[in-house]
C-alpha cells in the first residue's frame, strides 16, 4: 500500500509527479528515466512522466529541480554529471548542497566505441593512430565520464585528439554511427545497440571487472592503462528541504520497482546492474566518486573552460 505524506499544501505522491532528465530524449538516461517512470507509476498508482530539460551538460534540468517545491513530486535523474560538471566548467553552479539523493538505480560501465569505418582492432591500435603526427581523431564529448574518458586516453597515451563537445550521449552516439568523430565512451546499454547494429565497433570496457553479455570478450581498459576504470551510475535526486518521510517513502517505492522482472529484465539486457539501497548509500557513492574524479582529472590535466 502506498504511504501519503503531507508536505505543506501538496501531498506525496501528488497525481502528477515529474522525473526530470537533464538530457535530450533518445539518451541512455532517457531510456533508463522512462522504464522507472512507467512501473513507479504502477506501484504506487499515479501518473509519473518525465520531463526533458537538456542544456549545460545536465545543469539547467539539476537548477529546475533543486529551485522546485521540497515536496518530492519534483525528482531529477542524474549521472556523475552532476559531480563532475564543475571540473570542466567555470561557470558550473554546485548544485548538490542543494540536492539530497534518494536512491542509486544502477552501476553501468562506459564502453570505448569507435566508428564503424576506423581500421582499428584494438585498444592498441588506436593508441598508435592518436600518436601518430597526422593524427586526425576526434573524440566525443558529451559531458561527464565521457569527457573524462576522452582527456585520460589522450593523457595516457600522449596522443592528438581533437575534442568534439555534443549535447548529450544520443546525439554524439548518433555523430559516431555516422562517421562525424572517431571515438566515444558511452555507457553499455546504448553502446551495446549501436554495436549490435553494427553503427560502432567496441574496443574496451572502463568497468573494473569482465562483463557479461554483449560486451563478455572485450579487454578492459584498466589492464593497458592502470586506473581507467570508469564505472558510471544513474539515479534520483530531490530538493534538499524535502522531508526525510518523503525521502524515506519515494525510496522504498524505487527500491520495490528496482525488483519488478521487467525492469531486472531490461537491466540485464542493457548491461547494467541494478543497485537499490538507502539514500545514505547513495550519498556515499556521490562522495567518493566526488574524490575519486577530481584526482583523475587533475592527472589529465583538465582545465575548466
């Protein structure tokens, strides 16, 4: 049975509640957003939609929802974009003081894709091409570990790299697939159908353990470059003055959800691996992820712009 709480004048869970997703539509957060919109809406029998709001790397949609009503009905999807937007921007706002997490959805590796036309084989392969002095290979960044992905190769290998900026992982999959850069890390679930459809080639995983799956032979990135693992994570997030009640309610109706075989199913197919757990677990994750990427992005030597 659904448990209502009072939060001022509006109760939770209102008739209408919003996950806003801070990407374009047709991503990998999107995907994911709309499968948890559909059955949290059944489990606790109101309508959830999700809401696109794309810009700034995921800043606008993560402003909307930290300056919306603490009421829970108001949640924002978010990725390690919102820890890691501040080392690649000047002008990045630090919006989690001003968000509290509810639950971590799942953990995903990020996969090393290049274009279906580049003749390479190999992790080794590419390595030579971006060090070679006509190096014409562009990478695709789209914010987050992506971005990260793109300036640690170019740092291990010591290699020319032109960085391409792209809205969001759907539209630099979409440039990939049609020849527009050389290279992408993107996450597992949209990967594996770009790779499936034969729109990329898969080189590595960043996951620090071998997969399963579509992506179960692919070296992993971490065993040529120590410390290249890159696991990404999706979940949910509410205004800082939302009630711990609130908090409490909306993360045992995900944790349910996280449960439900359709979802466990889609996971599974998607590579990623649902997580679940308390909103303190996931505050954890956040902290050590905060410090884990700010060493490596001071090993690359990233500059905020």
């Amino acid at each position: 049975m659904t448990s209502f709480i009072s939060v001022g004048a509006e109760p939770w869970p209102a008739s209408i509640i919003k996950i806003v997703v801070p990407f374009p539509s047709g991503g990998p957060t999107d995907v994911v957003a709309r499968l948890i919109s559909q059955k949290l809406g059944q489990d606790i029998g109101k309508t959830v939609i999700v809401e696109n709001r794309p810009g700034a790397d995921g800043n606008l949609g993560a402003m909307f929802v930290a300056q919306a009503p603490p009421d829970g009905n108001t949640m924002l999807f978010v990725v390690p974009a919102i820890i890691t937007n501040k080392f690649f921007q000047k002008s990045a706002p630090n919006l989690l003081p001003q968000l509290q997490p509810i639950i971590v959805l799942n953990r995903v590796p990020n996969i090393l894709l290049v274009k279906p036309t580049l003749a390479v084989s190999s992790v080794e392969d590419l390595a030579k091409l971006v060090q070679s002095k006509n190096s014409d290979i562009s990478c695709a960044s789209s914010g987050s570990l992506p971005t990260v992905g793109c300036e640690l190769f170019r740092a291990r290998t010591h290699g020319n790299i032109l960085m391409v900026r792209y809205k969001g992982n759907g539209p630099a999959l979409a440039a990939l697939s049609q020849g527009e850069v050389s290279m992408l890390f993107d996450v597992a679930n949209t990967a594996a159908e770009a790779v499936k459809a034969g729109r990329a080639k898969a080189l590595a995983t960043t996951n620090n353990e071998p997969m399963t799956g579509t992506f179960a032979n692919l070296p992993m990135m971490k065993s040529k470059y120590e410390g290249f693992d890159l696991v990404s994570w999706q979940g949910l997030m509410v205004p800082r003055a939302t009630p711990k009640a609130t908090v409490d309610a909306i993360n045992a109706a995900v944790n349910r959800v996280l449960k439900d075989s359709d979802v466990r199913k889609a996971f599974d197919s998607a590579a990623l691996v649902p997580v679940g757990g308390t909103p303190e677990q996931f505050g954890n994750l956040i902290e050590a992820d905060d410090k884990k990427y700010a060493a490596v992005v001071k090993e690359a030597g990233i500059q905020p712009e």
